[in-house]
C-alpha cells in the first residue's frame, strides 16, 4: 500500500555533503485521523549495502572479522567490534558485491552466495537498505589473508568461531554489531541443526 498521498515534502535543505550526504527535510504528514502535521526530520544517506555470513556446515563454524569502528568508539564502545564481513554497494548488485567484500575481507572466495532477507537498520534517521546473505566455505577456500583495503582505511582481523561459541559472544556482549547478532541468529536457526556435535575451531589471526 502507497503512502506516497500521505506525504508533501515543503522544503529539503542540505547539511553537509562530505563523507555522506545529510539532509534537512520539512514535510506535512496526513495523520490517521486526516489532519495534515508539520514534521521536520534529518536523514542520512550514505547508500545501501550488503553483509554476508560465511559458514561451514560440516565443522559448524562461521567467520567473522574484527576492526575498529571510530562511532562505536566515540559511544563508548572502548574495543574492536566484531562483525561479518559488509561492505556499501558502490553502484554495484548486493550480491557482486558481497563476493568482492568477503574476499577482500576474509580471504575466503565464495562459491555460493544466498541472500536471506533485507532491512532498514536505523529507518528513523538513516536510508540505507542492506542485503543480508549467507554463503558456504571450506578451509579450501582461502585465497588470501584478507584483512581489507588499506588505502581505504580498513585494518581487519579475521576470526574463525564455531556457531555456540558465537552465540554465547552475542549473549556475553562480545559481539554488539545489529547486522552481525541478525545474522548469527538467522544461522542458529536454520544453518545449525539444534544438539548436532561440534568440532573445535580456534581462531585464526
């Protein structure tokens, strides 16, 4: 259902257009009673994205990667945070994408990707939709060390954790990142026969 009839955008004025683009937009809202209300809002785009989480059935691990994050840092979050590999689009498809970040970031080339559902992370104030996937891997499948690009900034860290040990990093408050928990859910649920054995996994560096 169209809401595009609830909507009249008044005036949009930009803030700042340096990382990514800010803007202030004035706009009248139809309420659910018909009356028409003034509401200002700031919206942050900073485009779309995809993360993908790379599993393997077999040994029943994941791997997942750890870098600094200034915001994070800045909200009090005094550690690395640890994630699944993600990456913005960059006028790319979600799942060219994905593949290029995995590799860039893990070192793993993947050989199928699957994507699993999209979301708004933050709809209140950021535009950005990103594209959740999940992709198999092997020991095989390492091509290179992976650890970003550092020209880009990127100082990566990339760790391998079995399923459990992973969620009791989730539980415990190790891992805070929204896409990272969504996805880490998502596989407990459906990649990871509940009560199956586990074969130990220690991290790589």
């Amino acid at each position: 259902m169209s809401i595009a009839d609830r909507v009249r955008i008044e005036s949009v004025q930009t803030l700042s257009d340096d990382w990514y683009l800010l803007k202030k937009t004035r706009f009248s809202w139809r309420r659910n009673d018909g009356t028409w209300q003034s509401q200002s809002r700031e919206t942050y785009d900073r485009g779309n994205g995809a993360a993908i989480l790379l599993y393997d059935p077999d040994r029943r691990t994941v791997i997942l990667v750890k870098q600094f994050r200034f915001p994070a840092f800045v909200s009090g979050h005094d550690d690395l945070m640890i994630e699944v590999a993600a990456g913005l689009l960059d006028n790319a498809g979600p799942e060219e994408r994905i593949r290029k970040e995995a590799e860039e970031e893990t070192g793993y080339r993947v050989r199928e990707v699957r994507k699993v559902f999209e979301a708004f992370m933050s709809p209140g104030s950021v535009t950005e939709v990103l594209h959740f996937f999940v992709g198999r891997y092997s020991p095989a499948d390492r091509v290179s060390e992976g650890g970003g690009e550092a020209d880009e900034g990127e100082d990566i860290e990339v760790l391998e954790r079995d399923i459990d040990a992973a969620m009791a990093m989730v539980a415990s408050g190790e891992i805070r990142d929204a896409k990272t928990i969504m996805l880490l859910q998502y596989a407990r649920l459906t990649l990871f026969p509940a009560g199956a054995a586990a074969s130990p996994a220690s991290g790589i560096s």
